[in-house]
C-alpha cells in the first residue's frame, strides 16, 4: 500500500470538527480511498471518546462550592481597596517637577510650593502615617467595597450564629469567631449586633 | 446572544454601583469556571481557592475593564493564568523544555498503563489513568484542550482567552491530541478493536 503523504493535522482537524468546510468534501472523498488515513480518524475518534467518557465521569456535573459569594464577600473584608500611594504618585511626577527647577528660581519655588500644596490637598498630607490616598478618588467603588464588607460581615455574623447550636458544648469557638467579627466591624452598627451576641453567649455558657 | 448582552449590562449595573449585577455575574459563572479548574488542578479544595481568586480579581478590575470581547472570555483569562500559575508552583517535575522530554514522559505514562497487570482494568481505574494522561499534557495544552472540548469555546475565543493566535492554538491542540493518542495506545490495543 503506498504511503498517504495527507498532513495529519487534517485527520485531526476532521475529527475535531474544525477542518476548513471547503476541504471539508475532497478529504472525505479521500477517507473512501485511503485506509491509513480512515484508520487515523477511527483511532483519534476514539481516543477522544475515552478522554469525554473519563472527564465525564470526573465531573458528571459541575457543583460549584457553598456560598462561594459570601467567602467572597469575606475575602473582599479582609484586604483595603488598591489605592496608589502618594510617594508612587509623586515619582511619577516627579521628571516633571525637575524640569520646573531648571527654569527660573523664584517661579521654580513658587511652582514648587504651590505643587506641594496642591499635592496636598488632592492626593492628602504626605506627612500623616498612612500614605495610601487615591488622586482620582473613586467614591462609588470605594463604598461599593465598604458595603461588600459590611456584607461580609453580615454574613459572618450569621454563619457564626447559625452555627452556634451545632457546638454550643464550645462556647469558647463561638466567643472567638464572635470577638474577630467585633474587631473586623470595628466603627459600624454590626460591631454592637456582634457585641450583644457576644454577652448572650457568654451568660448561656457561664449557666 | 441575549446572554452577551445581558452580561454587559449587568456589568454596566456593576460599574454604576449595583452589587446585586456581580452577585448575578458569579451566579452565573461560579459552576462553570469551577468546573474548568476542577478539570485543570484536579482537587476540590485548590479549585475553590482558585475559583474564589478568579472572581476575587474580576470584582476588583471590573471598573476598568472595557467590554472587548464576552465578559466570560475574561473570567476564563483570569482562571487559566491562575491554573498556568498553580501548574508552574506545584510543578516538582521538570517543565517541558524539549520534545525528547516529551516523548519520554509519553513512554513512562505509556508504560504504566499497558503494564497494569488485569486485563479489563475497571471503570473507575481506567478513568483515573485517562485523566492521568489528560493531566500530562503541557499547561498550555491542557488549557486549550479543556476550553475547547469542554467550556464549548471556539478556537477563536480560546485564542482570545489565552492570548495567543489562532495558529498557535491549533498547533497545542494538534499536540494535545497527538500526545493523548500515544499515551492512550496501550488502553485500547490491550483490550479493545
Ligand atoms: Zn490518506
């Protein structure tokens, strides 16, 4: 039998249903004629239906995790919103800020002072600890992300609350995971609803 | 297309400040990229871990991001770079440098399936060492493998999803299937045709 000099690439594109529709006739026109090429489409065919078959049976349907919005949420909780701090801001500027000091003296430290001014009032005061202001402030992300938390929090308060039946002989678990959500709600109403939750605890665990 | 549609808009709700449109964005998504990285890390838990990065990195880049291609392209981007990453972490093997690497590896996974001592290997074996086989593949071209087989992606899109040409996903593909076909030989020359 002489050998078939067809590219296997179109043996695998046949199977895949990706073969160009215009070559699409002529290869299998070819596929009555040619055994070693038939032979290759059966032997791809199948092997694919293995792969299918065992995928299929890995994952007969995908079940995505519990309440995989509220460990979001959680997460969303725990780390600030991305704000470029000021000193990023400054060194971005900053070619800018030495091409004013090569022009004149006095409009270079009247520029200058003004500039710090400036900086100070958009992006904040460089000199207060935490140096992570935004220079286009983006309120409605920013309180998006505090909502999201006080979600999460929420949501903290009732998992932990919901779950309280299931080891009430731990009361010391509960008063732990309430004490964290009091830290985390620090400054919102939901660090009083975790306090009030927390002396309820404790009187039932202390009869 | 009702569903490309609705997922802009929802977006757009997003951007204007409604959480309730991401909450239905990640319903909507949650199983099927979970499925994905369930197929790519094989293991419940990395595959939650990962699944909530996923959304996790869309929920803080969705201000920014521009409606060029589907909103699911995006999330399967961000999924497969984090499943190439998990791969390149986890990986105490060496990475495919050459092809005479690959061909090795071929025989060793080759030689562990013909030389299963029981004839009619059960179901259940069998599948585990399928998708042992499926797993040998390179990260890439697992990823564009499972895309296109099983996420029901076009060529096209799996090239947008993981940025690279068309050509070049045609040419993981080939190699995925090529590679499958030689590890799965032995299964059916022992057993079955
Ligand atoms: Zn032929």
């Amino acid at each position: 039998m002489p050998k078939c000099y067809r590219s296997e690439a179109h043996v695998i594109d046949y199977v895949y249903g990706e073969l160009d529709p215009n070559m699409l006739p002529d290869f299998e026109n070819h596929l009555t004629t040619c055994n070693q090429c038939t032979r290759k489409v059966f032997a791809y065919k199948h092997v694919l239906n293995l792969v299918d078959e065992a995928e299929e049976e890995f994952i007969p349907q995908p079940i995505a995790p519990y309440d995989l919005e509220t460990k979001l949420y959680k997460r969303l909780a725990e780390v600030p919103p991305e704000k470029s701090s000021f000193y990023t801001q400054l060194l971005n500027n900053f070619d800018k800020v030495l091409l004013v000091f090569k022009e004149q003296k006095i409009a270079s430290i009247c520029t200058f002072a003004f500039a710090v001014i400036a900086i100070a009032f958009f992006v904040g005061n460089p000199f207060r600890p935490t140096p992570t202001y935004d220079v286009t402030p983006n309120t409605a992300a920013d309180e998006r992300i505090e909502q999201y938390r006080q979600q999460g929090i929420q949501r903290s308060l009732e998992d932990i609350l919901r779950n309280k039946h299931l080891r009430y002989s731990d009361g010391w678990d509960t008063v732990s995971q309430l004490n964290r959500v009091k830290d985390q709600a620090k400054g919102t109403d939901w660090a009083n609803v975790a306090n009030k939750q927390l002396k309820r605890v404790q009187q039932t665990s202390d009869l | 297309m009702d569903k490309l549609i609705d997922d802009e808009l929802l977006v757009a709700q997003f951007k204007s400040g409604s959480q309730k449109a991401f909450d239905d964005l990640m319903k909507r998504y949650e199983q099927k990229i979970f499925g994905y990285l369930l197929r790519s890390v094989r293991n419940y838990e990395d595959a939650e871990e990962l699944t909530l990065e996923v959304f996790f990195k869309a929920y803080r880049a969705l201000n920014k991001w521009e409606p060029k291609a589907k909103f699911s392209t995006w999330l399967y981007t961000i999924a497969s770079n984090l499943a190439i990453d998990y791969h390149r972490s986890k990986s105490r093997q060496p990475i495919y440098m050459y092809e005479d690497e690959e061909v090795i590896e071929t025989r060793l996974v080759a030689n562990d399936i013909s030389s299963n001592p029981e004839k009619n290997i059960e179901d259940k074996e069998r599948g585990h060492l399928i998708r042992k086989a499926v797993d040998e593949l390179s990260s890439k071209q697992k990823a564009v493998f499972m895309l296109s087989r099983y996420e029901g992606l076009q060529i096209k899109e799996v090239a947008e999803t993981l940025g690279m040409a068309e050509g070049t996903v045609k040419i993981h593909l080939h190699r995925a299937i090529k590679k499958l076909q030689t590890l799965l030989r032995p299964l059916w020359e022992n057993n079955e045709i």
